[in-house]
C-alpha cells in the first residue's frame, strides 16, 4: 500500500468527516450564541460568532476543495479561472478573520476579567464591532494581489495546468510571511499568552466581588477560548513547522523522500483543518454548563417557537 494511496483514502473519509462535523458544529454554535440573551450581549461570544460563520468557509472553499483534488483528482482551479481565483483568496480571508477572531476573543477575556476596570471598559460590543470591520478591511486589502496574480500555469513537472501565483514577489510574501507568521506562529503566540492571562485572571476571580451570573459566565467562556486556544496551538503547529521544513529543503531529488516528504506534509495539512472543524466539540467537553444551553436551545426553546408559530390564529381559547 503506497503513501500516495495512503493520503487519498485520508482526505475522502477524514477530510469528509471533518466538513461535514464542522460545518453542523459551527451551525450549533451560531444557533446557541446568537439564541440567548447572554451571549448575545456578550463581546468574546460575537468574536466566537463570527470565527464560526468564517471557519465554514474556510472548510468548504479549503477543505473541501482539497479532497477533491487529493481524493478524486478534481480540481475546480485548474479549469475555472473564477474559481482559480476566487479559492486561495477566499480561504486565506477565512483563515486570518478566524485567527483574528480567536485572538481577539482571548484578549477580551483577558480584559474582562482584569482587576483594573478601565481595562474592563474596553471589553465592550461597540469595540468589538470596530475591531471586527478593522481587521476585515485590512485583510481584504492585504489580499487584493491574490486574485490579480493568480493565474492558470502549465506545471513544469507534470504538465497539466495549475492554479497558481506568477509574481515572484507575491509568491515569497504568501508562503513564508503570511503561511507562517500571519497564519501561523504569530497568533499561536499571542492567544497562547493572553490564554495564560486571562486564566490566571480566572482562578483570583473566586476571591472578587463580583455578580454571580457575570462571574460565572466569565469563568465558562475563558475556559471555553482558551481550550479552542491549546486545540488551534496543537493543529496548527505541526503543519506550519512541516511547511517551514519544506520551504527549507527546496528541490527534493529523491522520489523516496519527496513521497514521504508529501505524506506527512498531508496529513499535518489534515488535523490542521481539525481546527475549523472542533469549537463545538470542545465547547461541549469543557462546558457542563454550554451542554445545558445547547440542549435547552434545541430541544426547548426553538421548538416551543416553531409550535407557537404553526398554531392556528383562529383557535378557540376557553374563558
């Protein structure tokens, strides 16, 4: 059995597994958080919310399209240009709003949960939105070059044309500083440090004064970012390192090592997608009280409103 075979047969039933748990899981996610008043009004939550509706994207515009091209040999990109165009740019914009989302959500916590209240202050929704809006525009404009420059290519080693990017300049600035600082090491260090932080916060929060419901939600929330924190750290790592490696080793000769070099690249590309998919699940794991929410959500509160809603407006009610 070849490591070629071996990767196929990973990205269509992995690859598939995690779409379709991703995409439900971030559905639940959007469901609950914008269903109860108090994620609602909460700042980390609306990070949280929208991190989900990009991961969704980044599952079906990244993912999905990978299986195609590793599992059956399908590729959109190399017969629609649109599509050549529009893929790496829209997954990239889905990967830097959910990272952004990530850090900023860990940074709320971190200042909501501080014993200085003007630090407090700045954990509030009309921040956030700014914040949000900011950041999207910057990297919507940081990605104008993508779809200029990405066009079909006939590959020199295999012949067949391929999607990709024919500026040098380009080419550099995507695969070392944005794969591996922007999307890599650098929000891994920053949530990993304000992770840390806000923890530390958690565990004084007992000695407070402070509203039981306020603290108690603090406390769900920062365990729940920051084990969406450790996850991304443990998935993403490997793959950035891995594509760092290869950078590194530039031409491989050896078809023997090349095949490995390619699997491994593989399946470290795999449980990086792991992340896109996994809020909800760990959500779940490490909230007893997100497990009560979820469940009176879906099983209580949105079926008493669609029951109110199918019944008759004639009804006959008894005096």
């Amino acid at each position: 059995m070849s490591l070629t075979f071996l990767t196929q047969q990973f990205y269509i039933y992995i690859g598939f597994f995690l779409i379709v748990t991703g995409v439900f899981g971030s559905l639940f996610n959007i469901t609950v958080f914008l269903s109860l008043k108090t994620f609602r009004q909460n700042t980390s939550v609306f990070y949280l919310t929208i991190m989900s509706f990009v991961n969704i994207g980044q599952l079906l515009f990244g993912l999905f399209s990978r299986v195609l091209i590793s599992g059956f040999a399908i590729d959109w990109s190399a017969t629609s240009i649109v599509f050549c165009k529009l893929r790496l740019t829209l997954l990239n914009l889905c990967s830097l709003v959910s990272y952004t989302c990530l850090c900023l959500a860990i940074f709320d916590q971190y200042l909501a949960t501080s014993t200085r209240p003007r630090w407090q202050q700045w954990s509030s929704l009309k921040t956030a939105y700014r914040l949000t809006l900011l950041f999207t525009f910057i990297w919507i404009l940081h990605l104008i070059p993508y779809p200029i420059f990405l066009q079909h290519v006939t590959s020199r080693t295999t012949g067949k044309t391929v999607c990709s990017v024919i500026n040098d300049a380009v080419s550099v600035y995507r695969n070392y500083y944005v794969t591996l600082v922007l999307v890599g090491y650098l929000p891994d260090i920053i949530t990993v440090v304000f992770g840390v932080l806000a923890y530390n916060n958690i565990r004084q929060i007992a000695y407070r004064t402070l509203p039981l419901v306020r603290r108690e939600l603090d406390k769900q929330l920062t365990v729940m970012v920051f084990a969406q924190v450790i996850v991304n750290l443990v998935t993403n790592t490997p793959c950035v390192t891995m594509i760092a490696i290869t950078y590194s080793m530039g031409t491989i000769q050896d078809s023997s090592v090349l095949e490995i070099t390619q699997f491994v690249s593989n399946a470290t590309t795999i449980i990086f997608y792991s992340y896109f998919s996994s809020s909800f699940y760990i959500y779940i794991c490490v909230s007893e009280r997100f497990r009560r929410q979820f469940i009176y959500v879906i099983s209580q509160m949105h079926p008493y409103r669609w029951q109110q809603q199918i019944k008759p407006n004639n009804q006959i009610v008894p005096t």
